[in-house]
C-alpha cells in the first residue's frame, strides 16, 4: 500500500508542474508569434519573404506581403509552380542564399530592390512599401513592373533601376 499512496501524491504535484510548464511555453510562444511576420526595415521584409519563399514556407511568406487580391494570386500561382518542381530542384532553391545587387528608396515608404538568389542567379526586382508603420513586400511589381525598365542580355537578363 505504501507503494500506491507515493504515487497517489505524486500525480498532484506532477500535474501541477505540469500546468505550470504549459503558461510558461504559452506565455512564451505568443511573444514569438507577435514578432513574427514583422520585419524591423524594408530589406529585412524583402529577405525574410524572399528567404520563406525559397524554402517553399508560402504560408510564412505571405506574413511578410502586402495582401492584395493581385499579391495573393501572384503568390498563390507561385507555390503551385514551386510545388511542382522536382525535389532536387526544391532541394537547391531552399540552399540557395540572397544576393542585392541594387537598392533605391523611392521614398520614406518605398525602396525597389534588384536581388537573385545563388542557384538561378536571375535578377529581379521587388518592391518594399511601408503600410501602417509595418515593411511588406509588394509582390505584384515583379510581374508588373514597366518591361522598359529591364535590360536583357543574351544570356543573363539584367534588371535596372531608373534613377
């Protein structure tokens, strides 16, 4: 019987720790989610979308873009593409680190970036805008942007930013 009562009042106090360990992680947690997603300035929203992106996190991506019907559509198309790639392929684009090559703050809310990562190497460019004090990635200026202000080479293709 002895054997049943150490148990007995162990089960409390276990609970207890226990209980207490779940508010500690809880109060924790939501510290992180409350950061995340955010990014401290304009560069630091267009390497943290750019890096989930390549990383196939679409969901973490979309955190750090400007939500628009058209952003939304870009990036959704973007992940069935990215979806159907072979795993090799997926595997080098997730290695893959950021290179800026050119960076030009429009404005106290806009700064266009030309960037590529190190598998493709393929420049383009992306626009950071500020809105309600908080750096998102403005998708749809990679897919719309003005052909005049892109310069293709035979085999490199070349974005600019107009000064």
């Amino acid at each position: 019987m002895p054997f049943f009562q150490y148990f007995a009042t162990m089960k409390p106090i276990a609970l207890f720790f226990s209980f207490c360990l779940f508010l500690i992680l809880s109060c924790n947690n939501s510290d992180r989610e409350a950061n995340e997603g955010k990014s401290d300035n304009d560069m630091d929203a267009a390497r943290n979308f750019l890096d989930a992106a390549l990383k196939g996190k679409f969901k973490e991506a979309s955190t750090f873009m400007l939500k628009d019907s058209n952003n939304l559509g870009y990036l959704s198309v973007t992940e069935r593409s990215y979806r159907s790639l072979p795993l090799d392929e997926k595997d080098k684009l997730k290695s893959a680190s950021l290179n800026f090559f050119d960076t030009k703050q429009v404005n106290d809310s806009t700064t266009i970036t030309i960037f590529a990562n190190s598998y493709k190497n393929d420049k383009d460019t992306l626009r950071i805008v500020k809105k309600n004090g908080e750096w998102l990635v403005d998708l749809k200026y990679l897919f719309e942007h003005d052909m005049d202000t892109l310069n293709y080479k035979q085999n490199n293709k070349i974005d600019t930013i107009h000064r």
